[in-house]
C-alpha cells in the first residue's frame, strides 16, 4: 500500500497527488506512522499549494506533535522552498500553544530568517504560552526579530510583558521603542503611564506616545495629552484631538477635559478647536466636534447634527450635546422645532435632551410623545421618566395607547420610574384595560405599589381571561413568594395555558422550599411535554432527594426533550442515587440523551471511571463531551492518561482542540 501511495505522491497530476494525501487519511490506521508522517512532510514539499494544505491538516489531525515536530523544523530552513517553508508554518500554527517548547529549542539558531519565522509563528498563535519566548526575542542580536517581538507582545494584551516592553524604551531604539509604544497602548496598563510621557520628548515617537496615552484608563493621561492640540505638526495634533476623543469615550467627564484644555490654552483654546474643525480630514473634524460639544460651543450644534445624519457614533454626538445643553438649554429646544422632518436628527436631539433631565425640557418631551416617528416618542417617554416629575404621570398614560409596543414599553418604563404604582387610580386604569397588552404591562408598576392593593391587583390578572396577562402576572411573584400568598399561584398550577404553569413552577423551584415539593411533582405527569421539563428544572432548582424518584420515572418518558431535562434536575439534587440513575443513561440510543447524561456525570468525581470508555466512542460529539466532563479531573493520571491515549487517535479537529485543551491544562 505504501509503495502505490509514494508512487502517487510523485504523480505529475497534482491532482493524483492530492488524491494520495486524502487515501494516507482513509487507510491511516494501517501505514506505519514514521513512515506516515515521512510521506506527509514529503508532500508538504509540493509545488501545488492545495496538496501542501491538505498534508497539513492529515498530519495535525492524525498524529501527536511531538512525533512530526522533528521533520517539520527543517523545512524552515529550506531558502529555495517558499511553499515548504510556509506549510511548515501552517503546521505550527494549527498545533497552537503545544508547539511552544518545540519553538522555543528551534529558535536557538543562528539562522537569523528562521528566528524571524519562528517569532511570526509564536505570534500567528497569539497565546500566552509563546510570552516566554516572545520575551527571549526581545534581548535578539537582529532589529527584525526584536521588533516583531514587540508587535506580537502588544496583540497578545498581556499586562505580565509590561516590565519587558518598558525595558525596550530604555535603550534608546527607535527602530524597537516605536513598536513597544504601540504594544504598550494596545495593552493600556497604567504602569507604563511615566514611560508614554517621557516618549512624548521625542519628536520621533510622540505620535505612537500620544495614542498610547488614550487607551489608558482615567482621566490622569488627559493633561499630558491636551498641550499637543497646538503642536506644530498637523500630524502629531490630530492624534491630540483623536486621543481626547478616545479619553471621552471611555468615561472621562467631559467637564474635566474641558477645564484641563481651558487651563493649557487659555484664550486660544476654542480657536484651535475651530480650526480643527474647518480641516478637510474627516477624523480631525469629528473629534473636535466633540470638544467643541465638550466646550460648550452652540456653533458645534448644526454640525453635530449633520454628522448624526451621516450615521456617526450617536452615543458620542448625543454626549456633546449634552453638554451643549446643560450651558445653553434653549439653543437644542429651537433645533427641536425647526428639524422635525429629520427622525435620525429629532432622534439624537431627543435622546439628548432626555439624558440631561433637566425641567425646562418637560414641555417639549410630553410634547414628543405624539412625535411621527416612534423612536423619537420612545426616547420621549424615558427622558419623562428620568425627570422624576410625578407632573408627567398624566401624559404618560395618554401615551400608553401607542400604536407601537416599543413604546408602550418605555412609556410603562417611565411610569415606574415615577412610581406611578403608587396611585391606586393608576393601577386600576392600566389592569383593567381593555387591551391585554397594557393589562400584561402594568405588572411592573406593583413594585411600588402597598402590598395589599398589588395583591389585589395581581389576584386580579391571574384570573384574567388573557393567557399573557396570567403569564406576565406570575413575574409579581419573583422573590415576593410567602405563605400568605402562595395561594394564588398554587391554584395556577391548574391553569388551562401550559406558559402559565411552566412559569409558576419555575418561581417555585426558585424559592427552595421543600413545601413545594408535592405540588411540583404533579407536573411530571402534565399532559404537555413544555410543562414536564419545567417541572424537572423547577425540582432541580428544589434540590430535594423526594424528588429523585419522581424524576426518575421521566426517564423513559415519550420526549428526549423532557428526558435530558430530567437528567439535569437529578444531577443538580446531587447524591450516589443520583449518580446510579444518570449513569444508566448511557447506554441509551439515543446521542443526545447519552451525551447529556456524560455531561451531566461531570458534577460527580465518582463517575469518572464511568465516562473513560466515551472517550473512544464512535460518535464525535459524545467523544466531545466526554472529554469536556473528564476536564476537571486531568490531574488523576487514569485519566490524563486515558486522555492522552485518545488524543493521539481523534481525527476531528474539535474534539482534538478540547482534548489539547485538557491536556494543557
């Protein structure tokens, strides 16, 4: 069989030769595996890239690392083979973190191109195995290799390499101190804080220093940014303007950078901003926008406004307003009124205007609530309720008879907000409504209301001839379940919609009251399979052994669905019957039956002798899960070695990656 593969892996078709690769898979279990692999690396020489790939992935799939490793680093050094080398790479690369000792003895070489390869490669792997290595590269004889060790530290984001890249600026090398700038703002730990601002004394690196500085959390990086919107070059001043804009977005106050750029440029500080804004750059001109809104500028609102057309960041644009607003409240009002056929602008002027809460803009948010469009009488509705003036309640409740349920669910937002529960009035016109969907929605406002006149209410609408309003009358219940008005839901039990009963037994199940226990078990033998899995979850939230037996008998149950729900509650209520009564799932037919009862064997360390011979099974995902279940156990060496033992033969590439996932653990 061998000879007729080689023959055909020297085919002049590079078809045929792809066709050898694929019949070495099929036939894999009955080649010797050196010589296997031989032929493998043999093909990972071809001219024709397709039969390249296709070696690659037989190899990782079919053979344990460490006995290809040996024949794969040679082809890195091969100077006239670019597709070998590249396979060599790939090969690297899919083996992922567990090639990392392996790169690290092959860097140890002279070859200064093949260190470089190797550095891609632990690079390409991004993982936090390949920092010890990375690291070692940085001390490199050769600026090629230094600096993509720098650029591979920065995309891994691990602060652990924060001393070692603050040790490159130390050596004065721009060729390695621009890199490990970037490394350090895609990282963005404080401890490297003095270094950024020690970069920004050099011309060369002030630009990388300066974005480093905005990805730093906390406003202390704003002033030592600031003083750059002048600098002479146009340049290093829009990464100023981009960095404050960054700064801004993650949480700065607004009021603070204004004050440190009021501080820095005096006078001169709202002519920079001008004239940024006049720049042709459209990334200049958004950011300083922004400032200008952080400044205060009314002559910013129509530009902003323009830009909230155009599908820029509206959060930001909203945010400059805001402070726009808060200086000069009537200038975003007369907008209101003269750019109410725009709905993306009256949307952002809206949403702005409901953020700030201030009083003066009542008027024209109950206003806003009879808008065309429906976004704008939603974002209405929740800038009311923000306002926290019981004064708004009446026009809320106009609004609640919206076309959209969007907005009903805003406006019902807003009124609890108010605390409009409080009104008995209120409650009574919102739960018996003629419409469902408001009845269903004045459940929220019973948070606040005085406990015997919810009750009232919610005794009400779990008798509502509404399935929905019943449904949504049992989330009253959520925490507030005691013996004084446990009634009331134990009589839903019976209720004639399955959403209603599966509901109740779930609030239920919540309380881990062992008084439950009985009325839940009912559900078991409930004639619709939704209801009998929310029986098991609900028992399974219980967690009382009284339950097992009755779970039990749902394991034979007509639904796989209520079967593995089963499976779940008796694994939660924990115990050795538990543990017998999931274990004689898996032999069940059914896949996923079998797989659940693997995962759910995972809570009990007894079990693990239990799930080694899945580690073998014929089905992929139940190999799958039974390695997941094994995880937590791989420092008991039955099974680590069991694990290893089936890793070396697993041919899918998922369940490869959880088995080496295990192992490296």
């Amino acid at each position: 069989m061998t000879d007729n593969i080689e023959k055909m892996l020297n085919a002049p078709d590079d078809e045929v030769r792809r066709e050898a690769a694929l019949f070495l898979r099929e036939h894999i279990s009955s080649v010797d595996p050196d010589k296997a692999i031989k032929m493998l690396v043999q093909a990972l020489k071809d001219p024709s890239w397709r039969v390249r790939k296709t070696a690659a992935d037989i190899l990782v799939e079919a053979y344990p690392p460490e006995s290809f490793f040996d024949y794969i680093v040679p082809l890195l050094y091969d100077p006239d083979n670019a597709g070998a080398r590249n396979s060599a790479i790939e090969v690297f690369v899919k083996v992922g973190p567990a090639s990392s000792v392996k790169l690290s003895e092959a860097f140890e070489t002279d070859d200064v191109d093949v260190r470089k390869f190797i550095i891609d490669i632990a690079g390409e792997i991004a993982h936090r195995s390949m920092i010890p290595l990375l690291v070692l590269a940085l001390k490199d004889d050769d600026e090629n290799v230094k600096a993509s060790a720098v650029e591979h530290l920065g995309t891994l984001k691990e602060p652990l390499v924060v001393d070692s890249l603050i040790s490159i600026l130390s050596e004065n090398d721009l060729w390695t101190s621009y890199p490990a700038i970037e490394a350090l703002g895609r990282i963005g730990d404080i401890k490297a804080l003095p270094y950024l601002i020690e970069a920004l004394t050099d011309r060369f690196l002030r630009e990388p220093a300066l974005r480093a500085l905005g990805s730093i959390d906390g406003d202390v990086v704003v002033k030592h940014i600031v003083p750059y919107l002048a600098d002479r070059s146009r340049a290093v001043r829009q990464v100023a303007f981009s960095a404050l804009e960054v700064v801004y977005e993650k949480g700065v106050s607004g009021d603070y950078i204004r004050a440190e750029i009021e501080r820095c440029h005096g006078d001169d500080a709202h002519r920079l901003i001008h004239e940024a804004a006049a720049s042709d750059n459209n990334d200049l001109k958004m950011s300083s926008l922004m400032l200008m809104g952080v400044m205060g500028e009314v002559s910013a609102i129509e530009p902003l406004l323009k830009a909230a057309s155009e599908g820029v960041n509206e959060d930001l644009i909203v945010r400059s307003l805001m402070h726009i607003g808060k200086r000069a409240p009537q200038e975003l009002l007369k907008r209101i009124d003269h750019l109410s056929d725009d709905p993306i602008v009256m949307r952002t002027l809206v949403s702005s205007i409901a953020a700030m809460a201030l009083p003066e803009f009542r008027d024209t948010l109950s206003r806003m609530l009879s808008d065309p469009d429906g976004h704008v009488r939603a974002r209405a509705a929740e800038g009311l309720g923000s306002l926290g003036d019981p004064g708004a309640i009446p026009d809320l409740l106009e609004a609640v008879y919206d076309e959209y349920r969007d907005v009903i669910v805003s406006v019902v937002g807003a009124l609890v907000k108010l605390k409009a529960g409080t009104r008995t009035e209120v409650l009574q016109r919102l739960s018996r409504d003629s419409s469902p969907e408001i009845r269903s929605l004045s459940v929220p406002l019973l948070a606040d209301a005085d406990r015997d006149e919810a009750l009232k209410t919610v005794s009400l609408l779990l008798t509502d001839p509404s399935a929905i309003v019943r449904r949504a009358a049992v989330d009253y219940f959520d925490g507030r379940i005691d013996g004084s008005n446990d009634s009331m839901l134990l009589r839903g039990l019976t209720d004639e919609s399955p959403d209603v009963r599966s509901a109740i037994a779930i609030r239920l199940g919540e309380t881990r009251n062992p008084k439950y226990l009985g009325p839940l078990v009912t559900l078991l033998s409930d004639d619709v399979d939704m209801v009998r899995v929310s029986g098991c979850k609900a028992l399974g939230l219980l967690g009382e052994h009284g339950a097992l037996d009755p779970l039990a008998r749902l394991l034979c149950d007509r639904n796989g669905f209520v079967v593995t729900s089963s499976i779940e509650a008796i694994s939660r209520i924990g115990g050795k019957d538990a543990l017998n009564m999931i274990a004689g799932m898996l032999t069940n037919p059914d896949n996923e039956i079998r797989r659940t009862a693997i995962r759910s064997l995972s809570r009990f360390q007894a079990a693990k002798s239990r799930i080694l011979p899945y580690l073998e099974s014929d089905d992929w995902a139940t190999r799958y899960e039974a390695v997941k279940a094994l995880a937590p156990y791989i420092h008991d060496s039955a099974v680590h070695d069991s694990i290893r033992k089936a890793y070396r033969s697993e041919t899918d590439n998922v369940v490869r990656d959880a088995f080496r996932e295990s192992l490296d653990a």
